[in-house]
C-alpha cells in the first residue's frame, strides 16, 4: 500500500479495524481546483473491509474489498487522474484503524502516527503526510464528521457519516 508517493506501508488485517459495522458516508473531496461529491456505503468486519462510492448521478466511482491479504479494486474511468485505489485504502486503514495495529503495521516504514483526542497525524521521514481531525457523536461509533488532509498526495476530504443500524 501507497500512503503517499514512493511511502508504502504495511496493510492491516479487516480484524485491525477500530469500527465494525455498515456506514452510510457523504464525501466531498478536493484535488486543487477539482471538487468531486461522493456517497459511500462502508461496511468492515472482521473478515472483509468494503467500501463502493457513488457520483450524484448514482454512477459508481469505486469499488474496494479488502479481504484475505488481497485489495479487489475498481476505478470508474472519468475520476480525476491520481485517484488511486491503494492510496484510498491507506487512508481508509490510518482513519479507521486500531492505533496499536497501525504502529505495528508502520514500524519499518519511516513513519510515525501520532494520536490526539481527536486527531490523528502521521508523519513520514519528518513530513507531515497525512492529517485528520474527527468530530465523532461518541467514540465508539463513526456517526459525526471527519476532515482529513493526504498531503503527500495533495487533495483533502470532509467526511459526514451515519452508522446503518440493523
């Protein structure tokens, strides 16, 4: 996995995942100039992290399964160029992962993460690359907003979600 240009780490386990269950997400990422507005459906167990992104017109954008140490990805052609499907995933596993499996999973990377109350912020060889503050209902649920910033990759993304409850 990329989490920035030639800055790869290692990947988590679906089981390394702070959250379990299915959240609806609304997404609105900027790529310079370029906004694009995406609804998600994220579902993450123990066994599978799964995540499809839709445009406004209800076209998929993307597809991600991780499972079984294997990212299954699909790209819809007409996203911005240096939309990547590892890149997503990295993000995904820094914003949502446990923070002990992420130190573990970053040991021999050259990165660090650095945990505040409500913020996460990791670093790579003493470069910011990726930021993120959360506005979370409780701490143990997804629902609330989330604004992260890959500034190694160069786009940020403000983040609300609602847990799907069955």
């Amino acid at each position: 996995m990329l989490i920035g240009p030639q800055l790869p780490i290692r990947a988590i386990s679906p089981a390394e995942f702070a959250f379990k269950g299915q959240v609806t997400q609304v997404l609105t990422m900027r790529f310079g100039e370029q906004s694009i507005n995406l609804e998600a459906q994220l579902v993450m167990s123990k066994s599978e992290v799964r995540a499809i992104l839709l445009d406004s017109l209800g076209r998929r954008a993307v597809t991600l399964a991780w499972r079984e140490g294997k990212l299954e990805s699909q790209l819809a052609s007409w996203l911005p160029p240096g939309i990547r499907a590892d890149a997503i995933f990295a993000d995904m596993m820094i914003l949502y992962g446990q923070p002990a499996a992420l130190q573990a999973a970053l040991k021999d990377s050259g990165c660090a993460l650095e945990l505040g109350r409500a913020s996460r912020l990791l670093r790579c060889r003493d470069k910011e690359v990726l930021r993120a503050e959360y506005e979370l209902k409780s701490p143990k649920t997804l629902n609330g907003s989330l604004h992260y910033a890959n500034l190694a990759w160069g786009y940020d993304v403000d983040v609300q979600s609602a847990e799907v409850l069955r």
